[in-house]
C-alpha cells in the first residue's frame, strides 16, 4: 500500500505541480492534503499550459483520480471554475473526490482576509486574500462549515447564523467595512451544494480502500515547509502543515503508509510576500533571472523575490520531512551565468548560526555566507540524460546534495513531463 509524498523543500513555488504531472504516469491518485486556493501549480503537457488551484496536478492523466483531503480550505466557487475550464478544454473530472470534512472558504472569510491585511498596514504578511487564513481559523475556532455541511444546511443553520452575526459586528465595528447578508451566503450555498454535490465523498475511506489493493498514491503537498505554521518562519508563513505531518493530518491516512518522502528544490531560492530569506538578491540580476524564468505568482501575479540556493534553509527542510530523496527544479534558469553562489551558512552579529532559526527576527539578522561556484556556458535545457549537462552543472548538483543531506534522483531542465532527468525512479 504505497503511498510518495512530494513536498516543497522551501518557500512554494518549487516546481511541484510538473513534478507530480511527471509521477503521474505510475500512480492510480494524486490527493491534495493541506492548503487552499493560495497555491498555485503549473503544468504543461500535450494540451497546453494548465493553472491548478485547488485540483490535484495529475488531472490530466486518464484514469488517474484526484482527491481534495480534508486538510484542505475549499472555496467551492473557486473549484468550480477549475472544474468548468478543464472540461472545456477536454479533461475528464469525473475522477475528482471532495473531502466531506474539508472546510468551506465562505464568502466572510475572503472580506475578512483582506480587511485584516489592509488594517496590518506596514506589517502586512503577505496573504494572498483569498480566505484561506480566516477559514482555517474558524476551522480551529469550531465554527467553521465543513464541505458536507453544504449538503445539510438546515442542521448547520444555528452555527452559520450566530458566525456571520459575530462576522458583521467585527466588519462594521472594527474595520469600517460593510455586513453581509444571510440571504446572499445562503443562496451561494445552494448553489455550490447542488454543483458540489456529486463530488462529496469520505475520501478518507477512497484512499484507504486504494491502498489496500495496492494502488498508488502521491500526496501533493501546497505551498513549502519553511512556510509551515508550525516549522516555517513565523509570522510570515501560511495557516496549514505543507510539511510531512499535514499529510497524514490533512488526509486521515496511515503514516506506515508512505514509502517516500521526496523534497522538491529549485536550483535557487525564490520567495512571495513578506518574511525574512537570508540569501535573497537585488538589482539587475535578480531582475534578469526573475524575467528569465517568469517568476510570478501563479495565484497572484506578484513579482517573486529571488536568492542564491540555501543550503542551511535546504537541510532543515530535509531534518523536519525526512526527506528519502530530491527533486532539484529550473536548473536551466541558471544556465550562462559565470558563477553561481550557494547559501552554506549563516552569521549574525558576528556569529554563527549552525541551524535554520526559530525567531523570524533573528532570521532577518542572519547574514548569508557563500561559496561561488564557476557556472556553464552549454545549457542544461530540455536535457534528458545526465552526461548532457556541463561538468560545472553536475557539480552544482553535487555541492547541493552535499548541503541538504539528500540525494537528487530527478533533474527537471524544463516545464514540459519529458524534460527531466531521471536518476532513481521514485514510483517503480
């Protein structure tokens, strides 16, 4: 009963969504376990360029089915229109499984995200305001709507009413803003429940069931670990575990289950929002690689901040997952550079810093330390087979084995399945 978690090794935006299209191929599920439409995950294939939100990257396999586990923060009318342009465009969704006990992102939830962050003001986390964090705190809060809440509204109607009344009163008492109407959420709700409904399921007991007649499974992990709330670096972190741990949370699954735990890095560092990132670059540079590889919010839109590879961020990551192998992403990115710089420790106030801090404070004192590396003139793009890349490439890849702890057994050189580089199969 197999089951390969796949899981950002740093700040999102690693490259998951082609790596888990790429795994796809030998899995019989791909299951979402923590997150909400904050994630964004690219995937490119014969049919084009698709912007997964909240549906499982290995959508566009046939016969692969697709699970949102109940860790998950579902904003139906989100998913909704997931649903309806992969249809269009030829994608069978009939495989999708919503969890009955993920929660709702409600209409409230979005205005209070926003407020909230604008009342922040220079202190602002960096939230994308879609809901996720203000759903995920009426989750922990107990008066949260779960997804099979929709197909019951009656039952559920106590709790709603007296949540939206408290909602309200800190929207117009607090914040200035305008209330919202019970009508108005009601009838969304209607509506999302007879659209939703087919979907619901205890999804819990799908993947039970699939991994007793040893299907397999990959668990697609959202965001990163060092955005983790409880290993990231708080405050600047999200409001779920993308880490091992909401794997088995977010999905009520075994943790003998998992066969692999395999971290996904890009051959640097890139980061969205706000927090501190030790080896973060400016100026012409970091301008020339953030056009180079479009680094954009896939979410959002927001212009990525990007850094040198960090070696001592990497090893934490590697130390809380227990990573059994690497998948090193956009390697190509770096190709014609003449040196490349790898993040191997920190110092603050003039001493060293052995491991990835606590204090987000601290953090943003630490001072990288670097060892520059000669880069490549041929390029690694679309390369398939290791002896293609440059000498220095390779040893680039080595150095960041050596740092995290980890062995590479994938080499993504592209966005497209076929360029990759595969050293150690991860799905047999």
């Amino acid at each position: 009963m197999p089951a390969y978690a796949i899981i950002g090794g740093q700040w999102g935006d690693e490259g998951k969504g082609k790596v888990i299209d790429y795994l796809a191929r030998r899995a019989d599920c791909v299951v979402r376990y923590a997150g909400g439409n904050n994630a964004g995950h690219t995937v490119v294939n014969e049919r084009g360029k698709f912007q997964l939100h909240l549906v499982p990257s290995g959508i566009c396999w046939p016969g692969v089915s697709g699970v949102i586990g109940n860790g998950v923060v579902v904003d139906p009318g989100v998913l909704l229109g997931e649903l309806d342009g992969l249809n269009a465009r030829g994608i069978d969704t009939s495989l999708l499984y919503v969890s009955e006990r993920a929660h709702v992102i409600m209409p409230y939830h979005i205005l209070q995200d926003n407020l909230e962050e604008k009342a922040r003001g220079s202190g602002a986390i960096g939230t994308t305001g879609r809901g996720v964090g203000p759903a995920y705190m009426d989750k922990a809060g107990r008066v949260g709507i779960q997804v099979g809440d929709l197909l019951d509204l009656e039952g559920v109607m106590p709790r709603l009413e007296r949540t939206l009344a408290f909602k309200n009163s800190l929207f117009t008492k607090i914040y200035g803003g305008k209330a919202l109407a019970m009508d108005d959420v009601l009838a969304k709700c209607r509506e999302w429940a007879e659209r939703l409904g087919p979907y619901i399921h205890p999804t819990e007991q799908i993947v039970e069931d699939l991994l007793a007649k040893g299907g397999r499974v990959i668990l697609e992990g959202a965001q990163g670990t060092l955005l983790d709330l409880d290993h990231g670096s708080y405050p600047y972190v999200t409001s779920s575990s993308p880490s091992i741990g909401g794997a088995c949370t977010g999905l009520g699954l075994n943790p003998q289950a998992i066969v692999e735990v395999v971290g996904v890095y890009k051959a640097y560092s890139t980061r969205v929002g706000g927090g501190p990132m030790p080896s973060e670059i400016h100026g012409p540079q970091a301008d020339e690689l953030r056009i180079k590889a479009q680094e954009f919010g896939t979410t959002t839109g927001r212009p990525r901040r990007i850094g040198w590879f960090d070696g001592v961020a990497g090893r934490y990551s590697r130390q809380i997952n227990g990573f059994t192998g690497m998948v090193l992403t956009r390697l190509d990115i770096l190709d014609g550079l003449p040196s490349v710089k790898i993040c191997v420790g920190y110092q603050a106030g003039g001493r060293e810093v052995e491991r990835f801090p606590a204090s987000a404070s601290l953090l943003a004192r630490c001072k990288p330390v670097y060892e520059e590396m000669p880069g490549w003139d041929r390029p690694t793009a679309s390369a398939t087979k290791l002896s293609q890349l440059p000498a220095e490439a390779a040893a680039y890849v080595r150095r960041i084995e050596e740092l995290v702890g980890c062995q590479v057994r994938i080499i993504s050189t592209g966005p497209s399945r076929d360029e990759s580089i595969l050293l150690e199969p991860i799905i047999p």
